[in-house]
C-alpha cells in the first residue's frame, strides 16, 4: 500500500460534490458548481455513458450537461428516472429521459429553463488529451463520434427542505428503498419525509441538536436511522425515536465525546436474504497533533446491537459508499485518499494515499450490471469517486485467482490417500 496513481475517468469543469450510477438508464450522473459566487465558475449536473474497455479499465464520455444556473447542486438522490438535488435550502426534482438519435436529429430546448435538451455525440477512445493526468473526458463537447445520445431534463419540483434562519442548507437526501418516500436532512437539525411523487408532507420532525451529517432508512420503510453533528446516531420508526447507538460499547477505553458519528448506511449481507447490517463512521471530535484514528462500526440492522468496530486510519473520513451487495464498504477521506473494506471483517483490501488533490465528497459502487451489460468486467468490485478537485475517478479491484473447488477437494482427496499409504508403509499393518 501506500501513494499510486489513478488515472481520472473524467474532469469536469467546476468541484465536484456529488455522484450517483442509475441502473435503469445506465447513466452516471455527477453535480457541482462553484455556487452564487461571481467567480465564472458554473453550476451543473451532467451525464455520463461509462463504457469497460478491456476488463479492468473504464472509459466514460459526455453525454449531456444540465445547467443549474446560480445554484451549485451538494448533495444528490437518484431513483426511477428523478434525481433529487440539493441545493442552498431547497430539494430541486428534475426528471430525466435518455434516448438515441440518428445523427442529423435536432434538439430544443422548451419553456425557457424548465426543459434542457442535449445531442451529446460520444466522444472516440478514452477522452480527451488536453491534461497532463493522461486521458480524461472534460466538459468539453467537442471531438464527438457521430453516433448520438440524447438527454432531455424536465424540472418537476422544488421542497423547501431546510429552515435555519441564518443560512439554509440541505445536506443530505435519500428516496427510500421503496421509492415511496422523500427524505432529507439539513442545518436546522430536522428531518422532513415527503411522500412520493405527490411531495405531500409526511413528517417533519427535530431529530438533532445542530446539523444533521447523514440518513439511511432500511428495506420495508421500518427504520431510519440518523447522524447529526451533536455525538448522536438516532433509530426512529415514523416521526418518533425508538433508540440510540452507542458505539463505545465496544470500545470502552474512548472517553465519551471525543468522538462524533460522521455517516451511516444500511447494507445487504451476502446470502444471507433476512439478515441486514447497519455501518456506521466515527470521526475524531478534535484533532490532535498525533491525529487519533476514525473508526468503522458494524451493526445488526434489526436489533442495533454493535457487532464489530475496526479502526479505518488517521486520515480524516469525508465519504461513505456501501456496495449493492453488501459486500463492500467504500470511504473517502478529506486528504483526497480512497479506500474499500471488506464489510464481513472490516479489513482494508484496497486504498490509494492522496488519489484526489481535495476533499473526496462523494462515492458510488457500479452495480453489477447496467442495461443488462457486465459493468465490472474481471474486476472483484469498482467504485467511482469524485471530489472538490473536479476529477472524477474508478477504482477497481481485480479478481483475485482462486482454485475452483473441485479441484480443491480432489487435491485435499489425493493427501489423504498419500498419508494413508505413508503410515501403512511406516507402520505394516496399521490397516
């Protein structure tokens, strides 16, 4: 372990906050933007077709680049052809179509702002070369294929999703697993549910004292779980608390507030159908000139009980990712570091030292699939991370080479058989 270099997927022309892969569309789409601030720097949310080249590399291209004019998008959710996006105070719904074009179609953009179309021809090989990091898709559209895509985005909404008086600010959004609920957390330390896709209101109640880090709610809508800034990780079912974590039940030694909860996700566990975990990061509360280690938490996703804690390095962490299956944990850290965990141990199986040159603010597991194509080619697990530095990058873990089992146990048989002579031969009539 230690420093490697990971080629950029794609850079994008303002700081990147947040990514998400649709499975549906097999689009990956990612949003930032230099905010209101008069700096030339835009604020966007833009499309991007990943293709494997070879069975471990990826390739991605421009597809379409949606305009969110003075509003930088932080924080996003993407389910079912609507992304969620939150930006300042205020949960933006935008919904999205993709769709190919013969070459020669026409788009047009409708009703001012409320409809942006783009003809995005995918770009030849890799990307562009106009960076001295290798090759990379920028937001430039230039250098296109002739083959075409097309992206039509349609704004449907906007909630106010976040009421602190002195600056408003939505900082983070989730649908649940069902699809049937909005969810999102901000400055003001409330949490608001609206139900989906009416945006009728269903909860709206003060889950922390100060700002709320992040949610998650598991399968079945039954639990939501909460962290916020003020050392608490909360369980609720609806609108009313039902527990809270501890996790210094399984490290005793920590004096209590040195520490504050930082994200948290439920995951699958594989093959396991009924079982359910729930992760969550604890983050120092104050640094020290020998920074004290973060560390990880597994817990049952059904009776809260912690199962397993593991120190995960002295780098702070900014970002968590847990993978479909359940099987990978993915963190980010605010020196621009990347790594994944085995979530069954808790052990570290890939990390790259500084791979960013700022803070990683976000991480997504490809799926194992897109539209019905091998996404991960011969590679164990890939996760795509982006970052303030305005690069986005994939990070694969090849396959590692294992024996298939039958000849595991033909070979475990052969053994047998030798020790059984070997003892007959020292040992006449030891049988």
């Amino acid at each position: 372990m230690g420093k490697r270099r990971v080629p950029d997927l794609y850079r994008a022309p303002f700081p990147l906050y947040s990514i998400e892969v649709d499975p549906k569309t097999g689009l990956v789409i990612t949003a930032g933007g230099g905010g209101a601030s008069k700096t030339g720097i835009k604020n966007a949310v833009h499309f991007l077709d990943l293709q494997l080249v070879g069975e471990h590399q990826y390739s991605a291209s421009l597809l379409h680049s949606h305009d969110t004019d003075t509003h930088a998008t932080m924080n996003m959710a993407v389910s079912d052809g609507v992304i969620a996006a939150g930006q300042d105070g205020t949960c933006c719904l935008m919904r999205f179509k993709h769709s190919t074009q013969k070459e020669g179609g026409k788009a047009a953009a409708k009703d001012g702002n409320s409809v942006q179309q783009g003809n995005a021809r995918r770009r030849a090989g890799k990307g562009d070369k106009g960076g001295q990091d290798g090759p990379a898709a920028s937001g430039d559209k230039s250098d296109m294929k002739d083959d075409t895509a097309h992206i039509s985005v349609t704004a449907l909404a906007e909630v106010q999703s976040d009421l602190n008086p002195q600056d408003p600010f939505q900082k983070v959004v989730r649908f649940s697993p069902d699809l049937s609920l909005l969810l999102t957390g901000g400055t003001d330390g409330h949490i608001r549910v609206w139900e989906f896709p009416s945006l009728k209101k269903k909860f709206d109640f003060r889950a922390h004292e100060g700002e709320i880090e992040d949610l998650d709610m598991s399968p079945g809508n039954k639990h939501l779980v909460t962290v916020g800034r003020d050392f608490a990780c909360s369980v609720w079912s609806g609108n009313q608390l039902a527990m809270g974590l501890n996790w210094l039940e399984t490290m005793p030694q920590i004096a209590e507030k040195t520490y504050r909860y930082m994200a948290c996700r439920f995951g699958k566990v594989e093959d396991q159908k009924d079982a359910l975990r729930v992760y969550t990061v604890q983050i120092p509360h104050k640094r020290d000139r020998r920074p004290p280690p973060c560390y990880l938490t597994k817990w049952d996703g059904k009776s809260f009980l912690p199962m397993l804690t593991a120190p995960c390095g002295t780098e702070v962490i900014s970002s968590l990712a847990v993978s479909d299956s359940g099987t990978f944990l993915g963190l980010g850290t605010v020196t621009g570091s990347v790594a994944i965990y085995i979530t069954f141990s808790l052990q570290k199986l890939y990390y790259v030292q500084e791979s960013h040159g700022l803070v990683v603010t976000d991480l997504a597991f490809l799926p194992d699939s897109l539209k019905g194509k091998n996404i991960k080619g011969n590679n164990e697990t890939a996760m795509l991370s982006v970052a303030v530095d305005s690069r986005c990058q994939v990070h694969a873990v090849p396959n590692r080479r294992s024996f298939p089992i039958w000849l595991v146990l033909f070979f475990c048989g052969l053994m047998v058989v030798a020790i059984v002579l070997l003892l007959q031969y020292l040992f006449p009539g030891f049988i």
